[in-house]
C-alpha cells in the first residue's frame, strides 16, 4: 500500500507538472515574446484573415504566382490532411505526374517546349510537391519563371514585378542554413495592394 501511495503521488505530481504548469508556462511565453507565430503566423487583409505565412494555398489565376504542388487532400492545400503522396521515384504514376506538371508550367508560362521536354530547365519545386503539401515558398527561379506571364495578366512592367519578387526574397536561414525562397501569399497580396484591378 505505501509503495501505492507513492506511485500515486508520483502520478499525480508529473500530471500537474507536465500537464497543466509545463504547458501553462510555454503558452504564456509565446503569447509574450512570439504572439503573431504562436498564433499562426496569420495574414488578414482589411481586418479578414486570407491565410497564412506558413501554409501554402492554391492560386490558379494568371496574375497570381502559383505556389508549389500539393498532394495534401483530394484537391490539395489541404491542412487537415498534410501529407505527400508517398509515391517511389520509380513509381510510373509520380513520374507522369511529373511530365504533365512540367508541360502544364511551360505552357502557363510561355516556356518553349521541343520535343516534349522545355528549352529551360524547370525548377523541381515547380513541379513536384512538398513533403507536408503545404509548403508557402516556391524558389526565387520558380518566381521568375512566372514573372512574365504574371506581368502580362497584370498589364504591368517585368521591372516591378522582378522589384516585387526580390522585396519577398527571404535569404537563407542564418546565412547558411537551406536556400532562398519567395513567399507566393505575400507576395501576391503585395500586388493585389500596389496594382490593385488590373
């Protein structure tokens, strides 16, 4: 009975411990020092929330950067189902996949293609998805590929639009840490605000 006792106690102890002041005390700390990340790092335009800095969403228009692939639900850019596809690079369905993403984007973006494969070397994260699905960075080269064709819908200069994409270039983590990226939220926001109906 005693030894139950303190295995009771013990339990009880390491409950309210990592259970209830633990996470009292990490909620209350980035409530403090990060609220806008605690909070999810949410973009809200003219006080409505439009999504976030860090997951990824569809845009399919002309004017707008289209963000990564997403294998994340039925339709993609899912966040209740992140995930990839799970598919093997020797997987028949991933690979062709694959090729119609790379003619789509050629054809999206006025890229020459000669015999079925583009004159320009396509940048992998515009044509395959990330691990979650919801990745919101395309590359920067992914960015100019678009450019044009953003530049076009819009009726606006390459020179503002290449001025918008570098202002939403994030460097590299510490200087050192992964690549480059472009936010494709922001950065359409960012048009919608300066070239607003066209």
């Amino acid at each position: 009975m005693k030894e139950l006792k303190a295995g009771f106690l013990m339990m009880v102890a390491m409950t309210v411990i990592t259970g209830l002041i633990s996470p009292a005390l990490i909620t209350a700390v980035a409530q403090a020092i990060f609220r806008d990340r605690a909070n999810g790092s949410l973009v809200s335009v003219n006080g409505r929330i439009v999504g976030s800095r860090l997951i990824g969403q569809s845009f399919t228009r002309p004017e707008y950067f289209h963000p990564r692939p997403s294998a994340a639900g039925a339709s993609g850019y899912d966040p209740t189902a992140s995930a990839g596809t799970n598919l093997g690079p020797t997987s028949a369905k991933l690979l062709d996949g694959i090729r119609d993403r790379i003619v789509r984007y050629c054809v999206e973006n006025g890229i020459p293609i000669e015999s079925s494969m583009p004159k320009t070397p396509i940048p992998a994260d515009a044509v395959t998805a990330s691990a979650s699905g919801l990745d919101p960075h395309i590359s920067p080269r992914n960015a100019e590929l678009q450019a044009g064709r953003v530049a076009r819908a819009r009726g606006i200069s390459m020179e503002q639009v290449q001025a918008a994409v570098a202002e939403h270039t994030s460097s590299r983590t510490l200087g050192v840490l992964g690549e480059p990226v472009v936010n494709v939220l922001e950065l359409n926001l960012a048009l919608d605000e300066r070239f607003p109906g066209k």
